[in-house]
C-alpha cells in the first residue's frame, strides 16, 4: 500500500462500497437526524469542527461507538480532513452493522471551504486527557469544564490553606488563580504548606507557589501578587475574579475582605485553622439569605484572644482538610452545582475526628450586612487596629 497506485486503486475500491456525500447534503441529512462523527484525532479538532458533530478518533471508533450510538439503523455519517480517513471509518462501521452510513466527501477542508456552520472545540486533547475523570461526572462535563476554564480565583495568603486550595483548584483546571501574600517561606512552614519545598526556603511564597501550580498544570494562568492587603489595594486585587478564598492569618485582613466581598458581590469561602481544629463556612453576598463574615465575627476580638498558628501551633494535617474543603466549595459554586455551604457553619476536631455544623442566620443588626452596615475600608482597618492594639 506504499505504492501510490495500489494506494489509489485501493480507495477507488472502497469508493464503491462505501457511499459519499457532498458536505452540504451531509448538512441536510444531519438536520434530518443523521449523526455525524467527526473521526480526526482530538488534536486536528481542537481549531474547529462542523456544527453539531460529536468528535470520536479513528483509534476509538470500533470502541466506543456501541456506546454512542447502539441503534443500527441511525444513519451515519464519517468525516475527517480530506475525505480518506473516513472511508475507512465507514467500512468499519458497515461491518460493525451499520445500515446507512455515508462518509463526507472532500472532509472537513471542503466542508469549511464551501462555509458551511463549524464550531470551535470547546475542549482540546491534552484537555480531554487531563480532564478525563471529571467530565465524565455528568455534574461536570464539557460544559462545565469550560466553566472552569473561564473561571478566576483569587487565593488570600499562599500558605497553610491557600497551598492544598490552589493545588486542587489548578489541576481542576482552574483557569486563573491569584496568590495574594507578601510573606516567604520558611522552614517552619513547610509541615503543612506543602505547595512549598525546602530548597525554596527564603523565596516569596507566591513565586514559589506558582511553581508547584505551573509544573501541576501548565494550562492554568497563575498571577504572583507579593502584597499584602490593605485598604487602598483590597479592591483593586480582588475585583474581576469569581470567587475568593479566605486563607488569612490575621483579623485586619479577613475584616477587609469580608467588607470587599460585600461591596464587589464576591462569595468568600471562609476557612480557620488553629492546633487540632478548624472551620468553614460560606458567606455569598449574592444571595440575599446568606449571613456575612460579621455575622459569624461583628467585631475583631483582643490581639490577646486571637493566637495565629505560629502562636498556637496547629498539626499540619488540618489545614490541609480546611484548604480542601474551601477548594471543594469553589469548585461547586463555579460549576453552579450542590448545596454551599452558605448559612451553615462547619467545626472539624481532628482529635475526635468529628463534623459538626451548626446553622448560621443572617444578622439583621450586623455591622457588616445589617441596615446599618458600613463597609468603608478605612473605617474597618481602623476597626482592626484598635481591637489589635489591646
Ligand atoms: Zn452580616
């Protein structure tokens, strides 16, 4: 079959067996109910295909097409990018069992050239490979990949919650995510911020952090903002994303971002780690029963009543668990599916290894969302700096 006759002589034998159509009757059948199967490999695809096809490789057809389409007596129509391809994609399914099949003459080349309805891929095959598990969650799929892909995260702090947070978030597929932290890494950090690694202590986090992300998956663009929060940038790093996530290790910092998740309508997952225990909760500002951050917290306690973790310690693992569980909530709240965690307070013990929740109501009287609520950034920081001062 190398030589070029035989190979010429060969496919005007297939001919004869195996129908062709021109590309616009293609398009007439398909409105009719006919299926058409584009047969190139996920790679050629990926920059466009005729409207309404459904993409299965040449390699897969004999595999998977039983699971598309059982019915024998469908009609089917094989295309592929000159018309070759799939000829030998008809036969196959002839003798498979398929009654009416056709193969599309000239393939897709005559089939754009003659301007007939294409569409863009909505996924291309490093994708398709990458993502395999999850889009075959119905939950997910095509469709909610390319959420996902569209979607942005902003991660407040690189370290013990935003680390596990952003790596899940990244091979989710994610398709931006913002580090927003000023600190580096320490040794000391690295039992529990594992997006970090020894050789990179002394690095700013986010750098670091976008490391670990960009070898995870190099699809997702990842934004290094080595600030830290205060309130003549809270606004300005936050606005434009979807979703933030709430991994702050100080109360100035989650008392602005609760008052930025207010003014910007941005739902922010809240999660709080400390020794053998933490919480989770979701305040979503879009929704008009869901409680705020001040709901949960009105006032920001005593410097003295509120250690952080390198006061009070905390076992590496929890944070962890936490960070997940906030990952777990953006996925659900950027994929519009489940039940948020929103008007519900979730306390995890690891020593006892036990869930509790706990309602949690919207405030009529809360500083942060009440009727008399202020969210002027200079107000709270200034909020935050006599509580902290004690
Ligand atoms: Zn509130």
């Amino acid at each position: 079959m190398n030589d070029p006759l035989n190979r010429e002589a060969w496919l005007a034998e297939l001919r004869q067996r195996v129908p062709e159509i021109r590309p616009d009757q293609a398009l007439a059948r398909q409105a009719q109910g006919a299926l058409l199967l584009d047969v190139r490999e996920d790679i050629e695809r990926a920059e466009g295909m005729p409207a309404g096809a459904i993409g299965l490789s040449r390699g897969f057809l004999e595999l998977r097409i039983e699971q598309l389409e059982p019915d024998r007596a469908r009609p089917l129509l094989t295309l592929c990018g000159s018309g070759q391809r799939s000829l030998l994609a008809a036969e196959a399914l002839q003798r498979m069992g398929y009654r009416d099949v056709h193969s599309v003459a000239g393939g897709y080349a005559r089939w754009k050239m003659e301007g007939l309805p294409v569409e863009m891929a909505v996924l291309d095959g490093d994708a398709t490979e990458r993502y395999a598990r999850q889009l075959r969650l119905p939950q997910v799929g095509e469709a909610g990949q390319a959420k996902l892909a569209a979607a942005s995260v902003a991660l407040l702090g690189a370290g013990g919650l935003g680390a596990p947070a952003a790596m899940y978030l990244a091979a989710a597929g994610v398709g931006r995510l913002t580090l927003i932290d000023d600190d580096v890494v320490e040794r000391s950090n690295l039992h529990r911020q594992v997006i970090h690694a020894d050789a990179r202590v002394g690095m700013a986090k986010v750098d670091s952090a976008r490391m670990t992300l960009a070898a995870l998956n190099p699809r997702v663009q990842v934004e290094a903002q080595r600030e830290r929060l205060h309130a003549g940038n809270v606004e300005a790093l936050l606005a434009g994303h979807d979703v933030v996530i709430d991994g702050a290790d100080n109360f100035p910092t989650r008392y602005l971002l609760a008052a930025a998740s207010r003014r910007l309508k941005l739902p922010l997952i809240y999660g709080a780690v400390e020794r053998f225990r933490g919480q989770l909760s979701v305040f979503d500002p879009r929704r008009a029963d869901s409680p705020c951050y001040r709901c949960l917290f009105p006032e920001p306690p005593a410097a003295a009543d509120a250690p952080n973790c390198s006061e009070a310690g905390v076992l590496g693992v929890v944070p962890g668990i936490i960070g997940l569980l906030q990952a777990t909530e953006a996925l659900k709240l950027l994929l519009g599916i489940g039940e948020t965690m929103v008007g519900r307070l979730l306390s995890f013990d690891a020593l006892e290894m036990r869930f509790r929740e706990t309602r949690l109501r919207r405030d009529p009287t809360c500083p942060g969302c009440g009727l008399e609520a202020s969210n002027d950034y200079a107000d709270i920081a200034q909020l935050c700096a006599a509580g902290s001062s004690e």
